[in-house]
C-alpha cells in the first residue's frame, strides 16, 4: 500500500511540474516578476539616456541610426501602458493570479528586447563618439605664426577669450592681406591638438564666406560639416530650423566664419544666438568695423601691420637667400618698408624677387613700388591690388568719393559748416572702420593716415576710372612736371611733395580737371599766367609749401573755384583782385607774408571759411569789409599782427569786434586781442553763438613767446594754440591769458565757457580761481611761468571740486610750486577725469600727488610726463596710515616720461605693480633704480627707452622678470 502511495505522489509531484513549466513557458514565471519588473524600470530609462547621446551625436556617417532610434521608440510606446497597468493592479488586494501571470510573460518579453536595443545602442554610439572625435576640428593648411610676437600674442588673447564664460562673439577686424584669416587658421589647429586631450569644443565649425554670399549656401556648409543631408528641394527656413535643432544638441562648439562682409542674421541661418545658448560661441573675421557692431561682438580684436623685424623675417623667408645678398639687402629692405608691414604684400612680393640675382631687377622693382605703378612684378596687382579693391568696391557712394579724393567740396550750399564737418568726420570714421584710413601718430593723435599700400591701390583705382581718372605724381621727386602725361581726361592731378623748379610756361588744355595739387614743392617760384587759363574748371587749387610771391593775374578766370589753399607760401606778399571768384568758400593765406588782405574781398559772399592766422606782415584790416562776408561761418586770425579791439575815435577804419558780431553764420573765431581789451559782458550774445573760438588776451602780440615756454610747446607739445582744425574737436573753446594782472574784477563768463585755460605769466592766480568759481567745461588747463602759490582763499580748501570735468593738466616753470597737492587743496581737485599730467621746469618741486588727498585711485590717468625738476625725490608720497588708498594710484597709467630728475628715486610704493603700461621713457634719471614691472608687465608693455647706463643699473626682483623686459628695451629715448 504504502509503495503504491509513494508511486501516485512521485506521478502526481513530475505531473505538476511539468504543467506549472508548461504555464510558465507560456505566461511567464510569477516568481520572477519582481525583480523582472525593477529591471525593465532601470534598463529602460538607461536605453532612453542612450537614445539621446546617439541623438546628440548622430549624423548620417553611420548607418542604421535611425531605425535603431525608431526602435527605442516604438518599444516605450509598448512599455508605457503595461507599466500603467501594472501600477494599477497594485492598488488592488493581490492583483489577481490570471494578470500576474500575464504581465509576468508581459514584463519579460519586454525587458528581453530593452537588452537587445541597448546592446545595439552601445555600438552605435561608440561608432559615433569615434567618428565625432576624429572630426571635431578639422585641421587647416595654413602657415605657422610662432615666429610673430604680435600674431602670437593676439592668439593667446583669442585663447583667453574663449574660455571667458562672459564672451560669447568675438570680432577680428582689420585691412585685407594683413593676417586675420592667417590668425584664426592658427587658432584651429590649436584646438585640432588641444581636442586629443581635453576638447575646449565639440565641435568647431569653420566656414569661408565671399562677398556675395548667399545663405542657402552658408547653410549647406555647415550642414555638411555636420554630416547632415541637404536637399536642394529645401527652404531656407527648414534647413535653418534643422541646422538649430542640431546645433543645440551640442555641449559646447565654436563657429569660425571667416571673411565677413556684411551683417549676417543668425536666426535665418540657423545658429542659436550665444546670448540665449551657452553653448554657442562665434569668432568672425572682417574687414569692416560696423560688421563687428551689426553682429554685437562682445570683443573685437584689431590687427596691425607687423613690426619692421616681422616683416624682414618674413621677407627673407619668402624671397630666399636672394634678399641677403650683398648689394642687393639694402634695396630689399628698402622693398619690405614699401610693403608697409602687410602680410600679404609681403609674401607677394618676396616670392616674385625669389632666386632673382641681378641687382638691377630688385632696384627696378623699388621704383615701380614707389611710383604705385607695379605692372611688370608678378602677382601684385592679381593677388594684391585686386583683393584690396573689394573693399572700396563695397563702399557706398559718398565714401568713394571722400576715399579718392572728390567731392569733398561739393556740399550743399544751405549745409552749415559744423554740418559738414560733422559729415566730414563720419566718412573719416567710416573710411577708418573699412580699413582704409588708420589712426596717425601710433594712435596718439587726432589725425589719420593712409597705409602706404593701400594708397597704391587708391592711385591705381583712380588712375584706371576712365570716367573720372587722375594723374598722382607726388612724392616721387619730379623737377620737372611731364606735359605728355596731362591730357583733357584728367578730372584729378596731384604733384605734391616733389621737387619742381618751374610749371609749363604755356596753356595745356585740362577742360575737366577739378583738382590741382601742386604743394610741398619748395624749389617753385613762378606760376605763370598761362598755365591756369587751361584749367578752367578747377574747383581745388592747392600751393602751399612753395616759394611762389605772387599769383598771375589769370587766377580771376577761374570762375569754379571752391578752395585757394596757399598755406606757408612764406614769400607771398600780395594776392591779385579777387572779387570774380565768385564761388569760393575757402581761402587760407596762412603763415603768409600778405601785408594786406587783396582787392574785392569783400565781394566774396559765399566765402565760408577765412584762413589768416600767423600772418607777420598783415597790419591792417580795413573796416567794414569783414561784416560783408555774410556766409562766413569760420575766421582764423591767431597769431596775426593783426590784433583786434573795440571800436574807439582812434581807430576809425580799422576792423573792430562790432564787425565781427554782425556775421550771423559766424561758428568759429579765433582772435588776438589787445592787453586792455578783456571780452567784457557787451561781447557775450554774439560771441555765445561761437560753437569754436580760441581768444588770446595779451599785453604783448601773442607770438612773442618766453624762452621757457617755448621750449615748453616745443618739448612736450602742450596744445598752447590749438584749434578745432589741428586737433579734430570741433566744439573746443581756448581763452589764452598771457602777461596780465588777474587781480582785478574779472568778467567770469567767457572763462567759465572754456574747455581750454592757457595762463602765461600772469599775476593775480589766486584771485581767479576764487572769483569765477567752478570751470564746468573745463578740459585742459595749461599754467606756465608763474611765482605763484597756490593757497585756499582764507585757509579752507575748496568745498567743491572747481575742475571736475579736468582731463589734461599742463605746469611749467612755476617756480614756487613744491608739490601739485598744493593746487589739489586750492581748488578741491578730485581729478576724477584726468588724463594726461605734464610738468616742466619746476625747480623746487619736491612731489607730484600726495596720496591723503585722494580716497579713490586716478583711474583715467594715462600719461605723466615729468622734465627737469631737478628736486624731485618722488611721485607719489603716502603719510603713515593716514591714506585709505591701498591700491595703486594710477592703476591704468599707459606712459611715463622722465627727463633730468636727477634726484627721482621711487616710482610707487614697493608692492605696486603697474600693469597697463606701454611705453618707458627715461632719460637722465640716474637716481631711478627700479621699475613698479614684474613679468606679466610684458604682456601690455611695448617698449622701454633710456640710457644704457641707467638700463644696467636697474635692480629687478628676480632675473626671469630682467630677461623677460629685455627684449623691450629699445636704447635712448628721444622725444
């Protein structure tokens, strides 16, 4: 029995197993649907991360993306209601054993094909993380710029930027062929190496613009660049929605666009504006300056033409060891200075005179460079000249015309003066932001200047206009003007800066020539009457810097003139009638030795400007012909013997002040007075209308300088006679005072409206500073040759600052002065604004500044320039614990000048660091032994210039910061 018991519970027990492996087989394992569950949870959310790094990183390179993708997809569309299921029965009491086997079989086949697409996910993405690493820079053919200090240090600047979160554009501008495309080249084969590493991007996207772009092509650019297809069925607005879809998937990536000539709009291309997407940062490269501004860089990036040791190395390297040979260096160093340290002109031209040997050829090739005319040296006007053009070609009308030359009198007649002028300076800025004018003078000055290359170009543009074509023969050294060369298309002809003797003694027919530039030929003496009569057209005749005496009387026929200019024709004395010049609106006689101003004058009434300053020999001025120049807007009269006063019974028919408020149009006066002739209150309605006047005040003709002050004006160019026309500000208003009594009642309204104060050896400081009180247009104020001490009137300094928008202070030879503290306290000085700092000749001054003055740093202070001071121990003074100043004085001081100071020994105190400096001069500071530089100094400094000796015996913290300032240093200094 119990055998037969054991035989029915071992048949019952392998029955039971076999029908629950049946049940499972076909619904799933109960007992394994817990952890089945948790599993599919997990792995699901992990196959959803990989969807989106092989989304991220997905391009059509690698096959089967998208079907995988689709996969992932549909799987969760599946998954998503049985996990809602799920969750569902879980709120019941047990969920009942018929669903729990079914979601079992559910859950299980579901977490089987979660594994598979993940396994296949993994090899797409790696797939795609290999292929994305190997394309994320794409190197660049392009030639290194190790060997360029400026081009290395612009780079590291570029680098610098982009890791700075706050800058997202960046601009690099500059004239063609001078190395931007070169630069940013270099910039992305650096990230080329620095991507095997740790990648600044992951992705960087160069793309090359031409002028006449159009944006489906930029678009398809990057497109390809991003492995995506283009169709050429789509719009421009759905592969820009594509292209920022993409692009925003990237963590962090780089867009080079180079060569940019207009604005581009980011959001019909595609790209995700920086300033709404961290990720995105954009370096463009341009021409033009309003191409920075229209795309809002955050940084722009100026390129400048390379140093003369920079271009010579780079010569040499592209001419070869022809350059070096002897005879032939001289010239080709001669050939790289005509390059003007362009880049490209460089490398044209050294690559044309390669292997060439003979002497002849490179002397040949230097003259052609210098005539702006080299149509026989290779590759210039092709890869030169031509590249060059497109930037005037891209300039609108107007700025053509300023660019070459035209036009700049043809001007509406009702336009007023400052109206034009204000128009005059924007095509100047406009020309500037094109790169075709630059800054003179290293930046230094208000002027501009034409890059010697770029000149070429203009000359050959100009000269190539059949429809208005010009003959520029200057600077080349002519005595003798070739009469072949003037023919009856001309519209334009200039034969400046060379050394003529004699014009043609005969009439050559010019019928369309309305520019005629003739000055800065110092050996001319004669103008021969006929040789005007075949200009009759002309509207520019310019003959300044000659030797001539007298004009031919043929001058009256020329009927279109607009502009005499006979400035520093020393040797002029009379001028013909020029009443028949009915059109002229510009004559300047200045330094001149006219003794009186010519017949019929006064029949100039569209005369708008009047040029007589420092003119010796004029006298006299007769009365009632300057109040007849009813369209006279600007008269310059500084420095004349002519001296201006009241109207008095003992100077009937001369010109007095009465005249000169009848002229309505009057903008800008610059006037000598007498010593007795103070601008009383009667003067001010007219004169308040002046937007530019430079009044000198003295008791003797204000060219009659002291020694000390001319040596002043001389040494350290302190702007004692400027105007708006030499400094390029408009609005400036100087009150020149020189060897008066100051001590009386004074009439403070035309002090009080100045921007420029010149006091020269006057008494009575003190009282005027106390009696006209604050100088609120105040720019510059100039105090020369004085015993004065400054002292607050009754003890107190001044409450307010009375100089508060004060930018350039000029002292010299203030023979009392110990300290300019001593000005700080009398007048209350905050020297919020200052700028420049000149001090001369003050031979007991013993500081500049002491620091109790001031509870904030000189932030705006840029320049001091400090000259034979002989008791000078030291600039800045700081009282024991008195100061709450711990931080540098002048924190962006960019210049230092220092001449015989035998006794100047500190600079700051010794933890000072000056970082902005650029330029050292010293000279004759034998005391000076050390410098506030460390070695972050020469990343801002670019030159230090003085004695050797002194250059030796300075001390240096440590011998890294000497030898890293040493290459700097550029021997004695000479300004």
């Amino acid at each position: 029995m119990e055998c037969v018991i054991a035989c029915l519970s071992s048949a019952v027990s392998s029955f039971s197993e076999h029908l629950c492996g049946l049940i499972c087989s076909k619904v799933g394992n109960p007992f394994t649907f817990k952890s089945n569950y948790i599993h599919l949870q997990q792995e699901l959310q992990r196959l959803n991360d990989l969807k989106s790094t092989v989304d991220r990183d997905h391009d059509e390179s690698v096959p089967g993306v998208n079907d995988w993708s689709r996969n992932v997809e549909e799987t969760g569309c599946k998954v998503r209601p049985m996990q809602a299921k799920i969750e569902a029965n879980k709120e019941r009491c047990c969920g009942g054993f018929k669903n729990l086997f079914l979601q079992s079989r559910e859950v299980a086949k579901a977490l089987k094909e979660v594994r598979r697409l993940e396994v296949r996910g993994n090899c797409l993405a790696n797939l795609l993380a290999a292929n994305r690493q190997a394309r994320a820079v794409e190197l660049m053919p392009v030639e290194s710029i190790d060997h360029q200090p400026a081009a290395s240090k612009n780079l590291a600047t570029i680098m610098n930027l982009l890791n700075d979160d706050a800058v997202r554009t960046i601009g690099v501008w500059g004239k063609g062929g001078i190395g931007k495309t070169t630069l940013v080249k270099n910039l992305n084969n650096m990230l080329k190496d620095a991507s095997s590493t740790t990648p600044p991007f992951s992705f960087v996207i160069w793309i090359t613009l031409s002028r006449d772009w159009d944006l489906k092509s930029i678009q398809t650019q990057i497109a390809r660049r991003l492995n995506m297809k283009v169709n050429t069925e789509d719009s421009t607005e759905s592969l820009a929605a594509r292209l920022c879809e993409r692009l925003k998937r990237e963590e962090k990536f780089l867009l080079l666009l180079d060569d940019v000539w207009k604005e581009i709009d980011l959001d019909a291309l595609g790209i995700p504006r920086p300033e709404d997407h961290a990720a995105c940062k954009i370096i463009l490269t341009t021409r033009f300056l309003d191409v920075c501004r229209g795309m809002k860089t955050d940084k722009e990036i100026a390129i400048h033409v390379l140093n003369d040791d920079e271009a010579w190395k780079l010569f040499c390297k592209n001419a070869g060891e022809a350059a070096i040979l002897e005879g032939v260096e001289t010239v080709a160093r001669a050939i790289t200075k005509e390059c003007g340290g362009l880049p490209l002109a460089i490398n044209v031209m050294g690559t044309s005179m390669r292997k060439k040997t003979s002497k002849h050829l490179w002397e040949y090739a230097l003259k052609e460079l210098q005539r702006s005319v080299p149509h026989n040296i290779y590759g210039v006007e092709d890869r030169v000249y031509k590249p060059l053009k497109w930037s005037y070609d891209s300039l609108q009308g107007e700025l053509v015309q300023c660019w070459l030359g035209e036009g700049l009198l043809d001007v509406d007649e009702q336009q007023s003066y400052e109206d034009i002028y204000k128009s005059g300076v924007a095509l100047v800025e406009n020309l500037q932001d094109c790169c075709l004018l630059e800054n003179g003078d290293g930046g230094r000055s208000r002027t501009v200047k034409i890059h010697d290359v770029v000149r070429d170009v203009a000359i050959w543009i100009a000269s190539s206009d059949d429809k208005c074509k010009s003959l520029v023969q200057s600077g080349i050294g002519l005595s003798k003007i070739p009469e072949s060369k003037l023919t009856e298309s001309l519209k334009r002809i200039s034969f400046m800066d060379n050394e003529l003797t004699a014009l043609p003694d005969r009439q050559i027919a010019c019928p369309g020539a309305s520019t005629l530039l003739v000055q800065n030929n110092r050996p001319l003496e004669i103008v021969p009457v006929e040789f005007l009569l075949g200009f009759q057209a002309l509207r520019v005749l310019n003959l300044s810097e000659t030797r001539i005496q007298r004009l031919p009387l043929s001058l009256i026929h020329l009927g279109e003139l607009r502009a005499l200019l006979l400035s520093k024709c020393v040797r002029l004395n009379e001028l013909p009638p020029v009443g028949r010049l009915s059109k002229l609106q510009v004559l300047d006689c200045s330094y001149t030795n006219i003794k009186e101003l010519p017949a019929g004058l006064e029949q100039l009434s569209n005369l708008r400007e009047l040029n007589l300053s420092c003119t010796d020999g004029l006298k006299t001025f007769r009365a009632g012909l300057v109040s007849r120049l009813s369209s006279l807007e600007i008269l310059d009269m500084r420095d004349s013997s002519y001296r201006w006063c009241p109207k008095t019974e003992t100077n009937e028919g001369k010109a007095t002040l009465e005249e000169l408020g009848c002229l309505e149009r009057l903008i800008g006066l610059m006037v000598d007075l007498t010593g007795s002739t103070y601008p009383f209150s009667e003067y001010a309605p007219w004169m308040k209308r002046l937007k530019s006047f430079r009044i000198s005040v003295s008791g003797v003709p204000c060219y009659v300088w002291t020694d000390q002050l001319f040596f002043m004006k001389e040494v350290s160019g302190v702007p004692f006679m400027n105007s708006f026309k030499n400094d390029g500000n408009f609005e400036e208003r100087e009150v020149l005072l020189s060897r008066l009594d100051l001590s009386g009642k004074l009439s403070g309204w035309l002090l009080t409206y100045a921007t420029i104060l010149v006091l020269e050896s006057c008494k009575g400081l003190n009282n005027l500073f106390d009696s006209v009180g604050v100088f609120v247009y105040l720019k510059s104020l100039s105090i020369s040759s004085s015993n004065v001490r400054f002292r607050p009137q009754g003890g107190c300094c001044a409450p307010n600052d009375l100089l508060p928008n004060l930018e350039e202070l000029y002292l010299s030879s203030l023979y009392c002065l110990e300290s300019i503290s001593e000005l700080v306290g009398t007048l209350g000085l905050k020297f919020s604004r200052l700028k420049v700092m000149k001090v001369l000749v003050c031979e007991k001054l013993k500081y500049l500044l002491s620091c109790d003055d001031f509870t904030q740093p000189l932030e705006k202070l840029e320049i001091i320039d400090l000259q034979m001071c002989e008791d000078l121990n030291d600039m800045f003074i700081h009282s024991s614990g008195q100061t709450s100043m711990s931080y540098p004085v002048a924190p962006n001081l960019r210049e230092i000048h220092f001449k015989r100071l035998p006794k100047l020994k500190t600079l700051s105190r010794q933890e000072e660091t000056w970082q902005h400096l650029e330029h050292i001069y010293v000279e004759e500071c034998k005391s000076l032994k050390k410098l506030p530089l460390n070695e972050q100094s020469a990343n801002t400094l670019k030159e230090i210039r003085g004695d050797m000796e002194w250059w030796k015996q300075l001390e240096w913290d440590d011998d890294f910061t000497s030898s890293t300032l040493q290459p700097l240093f550029k021997g004695p200094s000479y300004y």
